[in-house]
C-alpha cells in the first residue's frame, strides 16, 4: 500500500499525532506525581496498547518494568461478550506489585473489567487502567479507569495501535476509515 492507497482509505483525522503526543506527556506527569516513590509495572494488552505502552512508558520517570498479556473476548461480530480467554499471560509474578494496565480503547469495558478481576486475584498492592481513548458506552461498565486519554464519539477508529482486519495499526494518529474499506 502506498501513501495515495492510505489517503483514499482514511475518512479523517480524529486525533492528530501532535496532540496524542501531548496528551500521553499529560498522562505521565499525573501518573508520575501518583506513583512518586513506588514502582510501577506496566502490563500492555496486546496488540492495540503497543505504540500508547512505548510512548507513554518513555514519558514516564518513574522506575518501571513493562510485561504484557494478550487475551481474546468471543463474541458475534464486532461486539465483545466479556467471556475472554487468554492468549499469552504474564511472565511477571504480581504479588505485591504496583500495576498499571495500558489499553488502547475502552469500548464495552467487558475485556478490561474480566481482566482487572483475573489480576486482581493475583494479590498485587495495586491495579489501576489507563486507557487512551474511551467509547460512550464504557459509561455503562462498573470499571473505574483513572487515567483516560481522550473521550470519542461511537465511530470505529483506527491508527496508533489500533487496527482494522491488523492493518492501519503503524499511523502515528488516531482516524476513522471510509466506509468502501469495510462495505
Ligand atoms: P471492549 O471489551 O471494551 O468492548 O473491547 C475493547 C477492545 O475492542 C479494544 O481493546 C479493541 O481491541 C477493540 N475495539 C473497540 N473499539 C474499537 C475501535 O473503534 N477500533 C478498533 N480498531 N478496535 C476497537
Ligand atoms: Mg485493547
Ligand atoms: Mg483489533
């Protein structure tokens, strides 16, 4: 695919890459000011977290170690149904540990509230969620998420990190795709 390829299948530009940059910086400062004299561990879900875990675990200053999980939520189509298995667990044992979960997006808040649940049984000192984007509907779930990005309208995006059918995942900013990519 070329840069002409892209520009057809983009409908716009919902977060520019200037303005994720700033925001990430944000959520830093604020969660380095939280952790001030503690240690955290990053725990990044696999794969959408990849580009906000790398960016956001370089703003940070806080003594870190970074682990990831990857998990699957069945369901019909493109809703998930909160039953989720997981495909590649932590090499970290958490007891006792300080955790940060790093999401791309919230959306029914089913996968994140399964997985704080699964961690929380692990006995770590702490599990908190920073998410970059959040969907309307997540309003609805019980999961408090204390570091939120960006708030969006119900549109499905794509870009830094986030994929459609595992491309578009590389775009440095967050957009939405035109509707002959998906009809
Ligand atoms: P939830 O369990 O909160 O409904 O599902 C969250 C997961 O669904 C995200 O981690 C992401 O993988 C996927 N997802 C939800 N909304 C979007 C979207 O707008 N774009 C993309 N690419 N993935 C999404
Ligand atoms: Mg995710
Ligand atoms: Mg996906």
């Amino acid at each position: 695919m070329d840069a002409g390829d892209m520009g057809r299948d983009l409908e716009k530009v919902l977060i520019p890459e200037e303005e994720l940059q700033t925001k990430i910086k944000e959520l830093a400062q604020r969660i380095d000011d939280d952790y001030a004299g503690r240690e955290l561990l990053l725990v990044g879900v696999l794969r959408g977290a990849v580009m906000v875990m790398a960016d956001l675990a370089r703003a940070l200053h806080t003594p870190l170690e970074m682990d990831w999980m990857a998990v699957s939520s069945y369901g019909s189509g493109t809703k998930s149904s909160g039953v989720v298995r997981v495909l590649k667990d932590l090499d970290t044992d958490i007891t006792g540990r300080h955790v940060l979960v790093v999401e791309d997006i919230i959306d029914s808040g089913l996968t994140l509230s399964w997985l704080l649940q699964n961690l929380e049984s692990r006995g770590p000192a702490s599990v908190e969620v920073c998410a970059l984007l959040r969907k309307p509907e997540a309003i609805r779930t019980p999961v408090d998420v204390k570091y939120v990005g960006f708030d969006i309208p119900n549109e499905f995006v794509i870009g830094y990190g986030l994929d459609y059918a595992e491309k578009y995942r590389n775009l440095p900013f967050i957009g939405t795709l035109a509707p002959h990519v998906y009809s």
